[in-house]
C-alpha cells in the first residue's frame, strides 16, 4: 500500500497513536495545533524527504451519523476569517490556496486552533487542529498527503468529555488500517 521508508505518520498526541501499535513505521508527533503541525512536518520533511504523509488523529463531527475512522479529502481554515476585507469565511487573502482537495474519496474537515464544543461558523463534515496545515504544505511541497481521523466526539457540549474517552479508540483501528 505505502513504501514505510517514504512514508512518514504524523499525529498530534502520542496518547492518539502510542508508537507500539505500528512500530516500524516513522511516527512523527506534532503537538497540538497548525503551527506546531507546520513546524513537525518541516522538520521531517527535511529529515525524511518522504513521498507521503499520513495524517491520522482525532476529529469532532458535525453530524451524529459518523464515526469510526474516516478518510478526509477536502480541508479548509475554519478560523480563518477576513470577511471584513471582502473575503469570503475560509478563504485567505491574497492566497491562491484556501480550499485544499486532494481528489480522494473522503469527507471534509475544517482546521482550527480551537477546541469545538459548538457548532462553528464555517461548515464541514469534521472537525480539527492540525489537517489543513498539513495538507497545504503538502500541496506546496507536491508530497501525497493522505488523511484519516476517528471520530472522537460530536463537536458539542459534551466534547471534551468524549474526546478524553475516546482518545485512544482510533489507534489500533489505524494500525489495522495499515496492517
């Protein structure tokens, strides 16, 4: 499926992918957020020069009728907001690059450096803090970026909650993935 010498997973918390669930393969841990996930992936970029990179991690969705792991395709800021300078909600100014999709099959995400527990102005499938950084780097480097997120809560009052139980869910369901 993936050459594990070019491929490169990066994910936010350990706690989400503890290393000995897929050990031969490079784990990256970011941190939380788009600038850390910026920085991580810079970083590796130049260690590894990998080929691809896997996002994997936790997300909120915006609809009751998902969950487990799935694939996301479309990524946008959802924080991102300069409507008073006549720009429309996601979208950066004077970038050719709002709206990232990498023409896979998948559901849309809407990255932010927020916690969500209600429901946020600029719509999605999903919810993060680091996808959409880590697409548009990849973009801009031409590196295969492929990206998976459990279902960890439903982006409501009761999030943080669930997110803490079920942080550790998804990890051995992506290592099944990749197995």
């Amino acid at each position: 499926m993936f050459s594990k010498s070019k491929t490169i997973i990066l994910v936010a918390l350990e706690d989400e992918l503890p290393k000995k669930y897929l050990p031969t393969w490079n784990i990256i841990y970011t941190g939380v957020g788009k600038i850390n996930a910026a920085y991580s992936l810079s970083k590796a970029i130049h260690e590894f020069a990998p080929n691809t990179v896997i996002n994997f991690g936790t997300a909120g969705a915006l609809s009751n009728n998902l969950n487990g792991i799935q694939e996301v395709s479309v990524f946008k800021q959802r924080d991102m907001n300069a409507e008073g300078l006549g720009f429309g909600l996601g979208e950066t100014p004077f970038d050719k690059i709002s709206t990232i999709d990498n023409k896979r099959m998948g559901l849309s995400c809407g990255t932010g450096d927020s916690f969500v527990n209600t429901k946020p102005k600029l719509l999605t499938d999903l919810v993060d803090m680091e996808a959409y950084a880590l697409a548009k780097i990849c973009k801009l480097n031409q590196i295969e970026f492929i990206c998976y997120k459990y279902i960890s809560d439903n982006a409501d009052s009761n999030a943080n909650n669930a997110w803490n139980e079920n942080l550790k869910n998804g990890a051995l369901a992506f290592s099944d993935l990749l197995s």
